[in-house]
C-alpha cells in the first residue's frame, strides 16, 4: 500500500513539473490570446453536451438513461457554450492549425507509459459535470465497453479507449477551444452546416482570398488527407498513435468530432471515393462516442488484464506527447 501510495504521489509531483514547464512555454505561443478566452467553459463535457442536443440518441447505447435525462441543465444554450464557439471560430485560422502542428507534432513534450497517461488524463475531471463523478478513464472505458459488447474487432475496442486521450491537450495549457469542439476543414471557406457559422465572420480567413472560396488551397475531390483540419484532439490523437493502428481506426480518431460532414455532408466535395468508403466507420464509431455515458462506473479491477493485454497487442509501451 506504501509502495502504491508513493508511486502516486511521485507520478503527481512530476505531472506538475511538466504541466508548470509546458505552461510557460505555451505562453508565448498563445501570447495574442487574451487569458480570459482560454476556458470559456466550465468543463469540457459542455460541448459534448450541446453536441447530444443537436444529435440525440436514436437508440441508447447506454443502459438505464433515456436520452432527454442525458443532461439536466435549464436552458436550453448556455452562454458559456455561445462563447466558446465564437472563440473556436474566431480562433482556429489556417496560420493558427500549422502554428500548433509545428509545435505539437514534434511529440516532445512529455513521455508516459501508456497506463501513466491515463492517471495523467484523469487530473481533466470536473466536480460541475451534472450527469456523473466518474473520471476520464471512466468515461472511455464505458465506450470502449459498449463497443467490446457488441462484437466489434478488438482495434475498435482500443479505439474507443483512447480516443480522447488527445484531450491531454488542457493539461499543456492550450485553451479549450484547441482542445475540443467540432472539427472542420480551414484554407477553404467555412461552410454554413457548422454549428454557429456567423461566428466566423471575426476569424481572418473568411476575409482572405486565399481562403474564403469553396475550395480555397484545396481542389475538387483532392481527398481529407489533403486537408488540414481545426486543431483539437482528434488531430493530435491521430498522429500520436498512426503508425499502430489499422486505417479504418485512424479515420475513427481524427475525424469524430467533424460533424460538419459526418452528420450533414458539408464537404464531400473535398473528398475522395477513399474517403466515402472510410467514413462508414466514422459513422459506425460515432453513436459509441455519443451515447455510451452513463453514470455507473466500470469494473476497473475485473477489466485492467484484457485491457492491458489489448493496449500491449497494438501500442508501445511508451506514449509520446
């Protein structure tokens, strides 16, 4: 118990040093971003709350909850999410998603083992999340669960258990509208499907040539891998863990949160006949990621050795951030 007890607190100190290090560091690199824009929420599970109210639940995965008790705030939009969309919208220009590839795809920032990087994620957990006090891994594990349950490949299982793990983001002090919020495709003009389009008109690139036509940088049917998406966690997660896991995965991570087309369709014009074939597993992964949540908690302890197993069959036993 000592010995566990230590390790803890040892791996505690050292997630500071790092969150401290990495902070200062990205201060410079967010210099132009006022300090107050950096949390418009209260926590990250409010987006994905506005993102069940737009698209409920055709059918609950998740078991003893109906889809209108997912959530139980009053009102129906919260001003907290308004702002946090016109930040994101705002915000995350051409110039600003190369700036934060350049910076966060050098993977250089901290090195975890795998199960190290879960305990690292769980400091993401918020007392104000009305539907449940369950912690990050919790939360994955429940998607990766329901996924587990109905008998698809074990690469999925695994996808559905890391898929937020680019939500570490927070944790090197990126604002939250880099983190999360729905993804869509810049260098081309915003398309009016994604949530709160007027709040583009103050992002830059809606008044540059270069980028406000339909194809902008791009070209008819040019293909997503051709794309650079808004900055959040499905990009970083997607590059963090691209050279073990199966195509069909990868397209899962990076774009889940692209509701803009998996959901409405706004960009199959950028897309290839390689996209369209892939996104049917988006669509298959996207009810999991949604609608999985529920408030009792996994058996962590009657889990941990297929999961450990699973994690080992695919990844490296170290994670680089």
């Amino acid at each position: 118990m000592y010995e566990n007890t230590l390790k803890y607190l040892t791996l505690a100190v050292r997630n500071i040093y790092y969150l401290l290090k990495n902070s200062l560091a990205l201060m410079s690199v967010n210099k132009n971003i006022d300090p107050n824009e950096l949390s418009p929420l209260s926590n990250l599970d409010e987006w994905e709350d506005d993102v069940l109210q737009r698209y409920p639940d055709p059918g609950s995965i998740a078991q003893g909850k109906t889809t209108a008790e997912y959530r139980n705030y009053e009102a129906p939009v919260r001003d907290t999410v308004r702002e946090f969309y016109r930040l994101n919208h705002q915000y995350q220009s051409y110039d600003f998603v190369l700036q934060k590839r350049a910076d966060f795809l050098q993977f250089n920032k901290k090195q975890m083992p795998v199960w190290d990087a879960f305990q690292f994620l769980n400091q993401l957990v918020d007392d104000s999340d009305p539907d449940t006090d369950l912690d990050q891994l919790q939360h994955l594990l429940q998607t990766s669960e329901a996924i587990r349950a109905d008998g698809h490949p074990d690469w999925m299982v695994l996808t559905g258990l890391v898929h937020d793990m680019g939500k570490v983001l927070c944790l090197f002090g990126e604002p939250q509208w880099a983190v999360v919020g729905d993804t869509f495709p810049v260098g081309c003009a915003f398309s009016n499907k994604i949530v709160y389009p007027e709040f583009f008109d103050q992002n830059p690139d809606s008044k540059d040539e270069r980028y406000n036509t339909q194809y902008g940088v791009y070209s008819h049917g040019c293909g997503l891998r051709n794309v650079h998406m808004s900055w959040g966690h499905d990009e970083y997660v997607y590059h963090m863990v691209k050279d073990y896991l199966p195509e069909s995965a990868l397209y899962m991570l990076r774009y889940h949160s692209f509701y803009s087309q998996h959901r409405e369709n706004a960009y199959d014009h950028l897309m290839d006949d390689h996209d369209r074939a892939m996104f049917k597993w988006v669509q298959l992964f996207n009810p999991y990621d949604l609608y999985s949540k529920n408030p009792y908690p996994p058996d962590w302890k009657q889990l941990r050795p297929y999961y450990e197993d699973l994690a080992a069959k695919y990844l490296p036993e170290v994670l680089k951030f």
